[in-house]
C-alpha cells in the first residue's frame, strides 16, 4: 500500500557523551521514511529543505526507493536546523537550537502521483501544515498517524495542534509530552483525556522503558529491547513511527492486534537507530536483521504460566 510522509527533513547537530556530529542529516520526515522503506516500497515524502541541504541527503531516500518528487528545494534560503545535546543517562535531552527557517513558511504541495495515498504520517512538523496537507488530500487516507512534541504544545501552538488531532486516527507522543497536554501524571489517565481529544489510538512512548497503544479501554504494552550501547537517540521516536506505520501499510490490517505487532516492529526499528549516530542506524540494515531482533523481542516477553 503506498504511504505518504510529510515531516522535517533537516540538518541536527547532535551531542551526545559519545561524541560530536555537527549538521548531520536528520528530520522526522528522514527517520520516518528512511524506517518505513524497510517495509513497504512506496514511500513518498513531502518536505522542504534549503539549497544547504547536501545532495548525499537526496540520494539516501533514492538508495531506499523513497519518491522526492515532494520535496522542495528553496534556493537561497537554509533548511531546518536542530541542535540538541544530550544528559549523560541519554534519558533527557536538551534542545539548544530550533532554527525554522524554511519550515517558517512551508506550503506544502502534494504531487498529483501522491494523490490516493491509503496511509498518512504525519512527522513532527508545525501542526498548520499538517493540517494542511490533510486538507489538500483529495480521498482521506484509510489510516492518519501524527507524532508531535512538547514544542507545538505551547501557548501559541496548542489550538492548531488540538484542531489537528481531531482529523486523525492515531496520535504518537512520549510520556513527558503525554502530561503536559493532558494535565495528568499517571500516564492511563492522560491517555483516557487524550482520547477523549479525537484520536481513536494513542501510542505513549517511554525511551528505553517501552511503548504503550491505547485504544478504547484496551492497552497494550512492549518494552524496549535492552541493548549493551546506545550511541544515540536522535530520531529513536521517529524510526519507532516509520517502522509502525511501514509494518501497518505493508499488511493492510488496521486491527488493534495488527497495530500491537506495528508496535513491536517500530520498537525493533528503533533499537537499530539509537546503536549509531544520526541516520546511520537506519541507513546500514541488512538481510534478516529486522526479522531477528523482532524474533529478540518476543523471546523477552514470552512465557508460560500454569494459571491455578
Ligand atoms: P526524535 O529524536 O524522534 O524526537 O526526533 C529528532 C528529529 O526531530 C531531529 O532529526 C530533528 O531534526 C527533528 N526535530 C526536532 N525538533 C523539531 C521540530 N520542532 N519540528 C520538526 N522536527 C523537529
């Protein structure tokens, strides 16, 4: 089934206690597509990125099959730039920069061959635009997925953010961004609130504790996979949503025991990101190694129990 993804597609500088990459390839619209190829083969991005935005960039999403017809290029102006450093725990991190730039104004055109898409995600990006693109589709997808951050949960963001989540199927956040729209702590109340909100689904990341899909008064719960080294955590949430809505699209199954297996493969894409810096993690992923951290997973939670 053929995918459509809008997101960011930017240039991070990224610390972590690791080392130094300094305006390396990123973006949610990267992750996310870059995730998703492993899975289905028609992939298509809408995007915007300035004339600094490397050729190499452009030629990764070709070598995984990814379509660019969406991506604009503005001549003269810079790409989206994220500078974040990250705590020694690799938990926590702080954003030190977020420059817009060509993210400040972006119209986002959707080429007529993306038309008829069946699935939608929507990567962390100004909530206006995903809107937008919603709105420019000309048959609603079979499924919309949105991932958002804290950053469009501010004063000036929050009504466009709240509009948006109402057009959509699922909406994907982690656990600090979870209580702050929500106003609560425990996480099962802040989903029920959220819910009530216009998402059917909510996905409740937890970094290295896991993630959680809510639907109804249904929850379904999978760790992360324990790994020896984490690099970095750049783009582990993003990866997490290509591989979910990749897998979703792949089998054509919507179902909330479909949507438990997405999980799990989004969870498994992830482990892969977070083992190298920037992109490398999800550019680098050969053979059956996909198929063998899935089979890692359910070895670590599957047991038997005599029910007495
Ligand atoms: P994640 O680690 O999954 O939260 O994703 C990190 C990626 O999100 C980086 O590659 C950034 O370029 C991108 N990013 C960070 N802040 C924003 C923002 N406000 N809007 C869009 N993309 C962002």
């Amino acid at each position: 089934m053929s995918l459509l993804v809008v997101g960011s597609v930017a240039l991070d500088s990224i610390e972590t206690p690791f080392g130094i990459s300094e305006r390396t390839i990123g973006g949610s619209g990267t992750y996310i597509s870059l995730s998703a190829s492993y899975f289905t083969s028609n992939v298509n991005v809408v995007a915007v990125v300035g004339n600094d935005f490397p050729e190499k960039g452009i030629t990764t999403f070709h070598q995984h099959g990814v379509n660019t017809d969406g991506i604009q290029v503005k001549e003269n102006e810079k790409s989206f730039f994220w500078h974040g450093k990250y705590h020694h725990d690799m938990n926590s991190r702080d954003t030190l920069v977020t420059e817009l730039n060509v993210l400040g104004d972006f119209d986002p055109v959707i080429p007529e061959s993306y038309q008829g898409c069946e699935y939608l995600m929507l990567g962390n990006l100004t909530p206006k635009v995903q809107q937008t693109v919603i709105e420019r589709l000309k048959k609603r997808p079979k499924l919309i997925v949105m991932d958002t951050m804290n950053f469009w949960m501010e004063p000036q963001f929050i009504d466009d953010l709240k509009t948006t989540m109402k057009m959509v199927d699922v909406v994907s956040i982690n656990d600090e961004e979870a209580r702050q729209l929500s106003g609560e702590y425990s996480l099962v109340k802040a989903a029920k609130k959220i819910l009530t909100m216009g998402p059917k689904y909510l996905i409740i990341k937890k970094g290295e504790h896991g993630a959680f899909l809510f639907h109804n008064d249904q929850i379904f719960f999978t760790p992360a996979l324990p790994l020896e080294e984490v690099f970095d955590p750049t783009g582990a949430g993003d990866t997490f949503a290509g591989g979910f809505i990749g897998y979703l699209a792949d089998i054509d199954d919507i179902s909330f025991d479909n949507m438990k297996r997405a999980i799990v493969y989004g969870s498994a894409m992830a482990s892969f990101c977070v083992g190298k810096f920037g992109t490398d993690g999800v550019v680098t992923l050969e053979g059956d190694a996909l198929a063998g951290r899935v089979r890692e997973f359910v070895d670590l939670v599957q047991f038997e129990i005599a029910m007495v």
